[in-house]
C-alpha cells in the first residue's frame, strides 16, 4: 500500500510535490520501489509489516517539514521577531515582564481579529491602540488638552504623582475615583516597574482621555477639561477643523438582506447647531453623546 500510494501521488502535480517531500525527507534518489521499501523499513519501527498510528505521525511529519521547512523556519522567525516587537516598549530584551507579555499577546489577538485596524478604532486594549486613537485627536481636543497639561505641570515638561493628584482632586472632588484615577494609577504603576522617574509625559496625558474616550466617557472628557477651566464648546469659525470628538461606535450587520433605508440621526437644523454653532452632544435637546441607528430591511 505505501508503494502503490507513493506511485500515485506522482501522478498529479499537488501529489508529485508531496512524493518530493518524502523523497527529499528520507533522502530517496529515484523514487525506485527498492528505496521505497527501504524507507518503509525506516518507518517500520517494530517490525510487523505495518505502518501504525504512531509511524504513519512520524511519516506525515517528515513529508510537511521536508516540504514547508523553510516556510516553517520563516514564519516561526517572523512570528517571535512580531512578538518580540510588540508593544510600547518593545527592546531586543529577551525579558519579558507580566504587563509586557500581556500587552504583546493583546496586541497579537488584535492583528488575528483585524477589528480595531481602522480609521474607525474605538477599542482600546493595547499601547498600539491608544497611539491610534491619539492620532484621531482634533486640534481642539489636543490643543485643550495640552492647556489643562500646562497649567498643571510644575515643571512644564511633565506631570509628578502631585501634579496629578491636583488635577484629580479639582476634577473628582477626590483621590481614589474616576476612569482618569484609573488610567493614571496605571501608567505610574508601569513606570515604578521600570525604575523611570515617576513623571506623565504628554504623550502619557494623551493617552488617559484617549483610553476615556475609547470607554465611552466622551462627556466626562468635557466635564474635567471645562472643570479645569478651558471651553471645549465654544463657536469657532473653523469648525472644520475644530470640531470636538465623534466616533463610529454602533453598527447593523445583516446579510440575506437589502437595505432600503436609513435614519438620518440628525435634521439638518441639529447638524448646523452641531458643525456650525459649536455645539455638543449630551444638551438640552438631546439626552445623550450617542445616536441612534435606524434602517429598513427587506427580503430578497
């Protein structure tokens, strides 16, 4: 059986290459029905005549590694090299701590679901993810965030656990409450663990109300900012450019239908009082910073 099927296989072109890779994995010259019944011998460990489970493993096995070695060598390379990469602090360190293997098996769960690639991220799990979400920042949101960075920091550049704390305590009324507690509690955390000064960047800064934002607390964002004193939504004659926050968080997936209509979320006099007079969503005509999505179906 193992020679008759060993001659088959040359006989199309998926199974000649096979026939190559046992060939090429017990070094067979002229694939001669002398040197197929040595390599059966080979694989024979016991032998009976037989090829049981255990030998025909050790025979599939030979056959893939002689046929995808190189494949297998490169991916596995590319593999260790992407996930020794990955991440905020990625260094040639072959150490890797708790919250940087974490971080890095996140951010590879991330490229194997290919959901929070784009432009319309709102899922935030990894630095790779944050770094994204800073770069949706309008100029308005940054310019205030860095207002509220300067007129907290003692020393201009960066932020100390006392710097933040005011800012906490001007915000939350308290220490110990709140996403933006949270989110710094973490960030000085990482950094005790790495024996860096415990300082915020501003890129650190970004990255709470980034993560805030990615949680939904788009309104909070608002609160802290105007609590510390700045005005996110006041009129500018740049609204192109100036507008405050907006996202794509809701979604109708549907196949084996047509879609025969849409709601639009807002009449266009809401639109102008939004893009044009300044205004944000939650306010006095709408309860909150989400819209609804509506459409109409039909059967095919």
């Amino acid at each position: 059986q193992f020679t008759n099927r060993l001659k088959a296989l040359q006989q199309d072109c998926e199974g000649e290459r096979k026939a190559f890779g046992l060939a090429k994995g017990f070094n067979l010259q002229k694939l001669s029905e002398m040197e197929m019944e040595q390599a059966f011998e080979d694989l024979d460990l016991d032998g009976n005549g037989l090829l049981d489970e255990d030998e025909f493993q050790t025979l599939l096995e030979t056959v893939y590694v002689a046929i995808y070695g190189e494949e297998i060598d490169k991916q596995r390379t590319e593999f260790f090299m992407g996930f020794q990469n990955t991440g905020s602090d990625a260094s040639d360190s072959n150490e890797l701590t708790r919250v940087q293997f974490t971080e890095r098996l996140l951010a590879l769960h991330q490229e194997l679901e290919g959901g929070r690639k784009g432009a319309l991220l709102t899922e935030v799990r990894t630095e790779a993810d944050v770094q994204k979400m800073i770069e949706r920042f309008t100029p308005l949101l940054q310019r205030t965030l860095d207002e509220v960075f300067d007129k907290y920091s003692s020393n201009g550049d960066t932020l100390t656990q006392e710097d933040v704390n005011n800012f906490l305590i001007k915000t939350n009324g308290e220490l110990g409450r709140g996403g933006t507690f949270r989110h710094t509690s973490t960030i000085f955390k990482q950094i005790e663990s790495s024996s860096k000064p415990a300082e915020l960047t501003r890129r650190d800064w970004y990255g709470v109300f980034a993560r805030e934002l990615a949680e939904g607390r788009g309104v909070q964002v608002v609160y802290d900012l105007e609590e510390c004193g700045s005005n996110v939504r006041s009129h500018h004659p740049d609204n192109s450019r100036d507008k405050f926050y907006q996202g794509w968080l809701d979604y109708i997936y549907f196949q084996k239908l047509v879609c025969t209509g849409v709601q639009d979320v807002l009449t266009e006099a809401e639109r102008a009082r939004i893009y044009s007079e300044g205004d944000a969503l939650p306010n006095e005509w709408h309860p909150s910073d989400h819209l609804p999505v509506s459409a109409i179906f039909s059967w095919k």
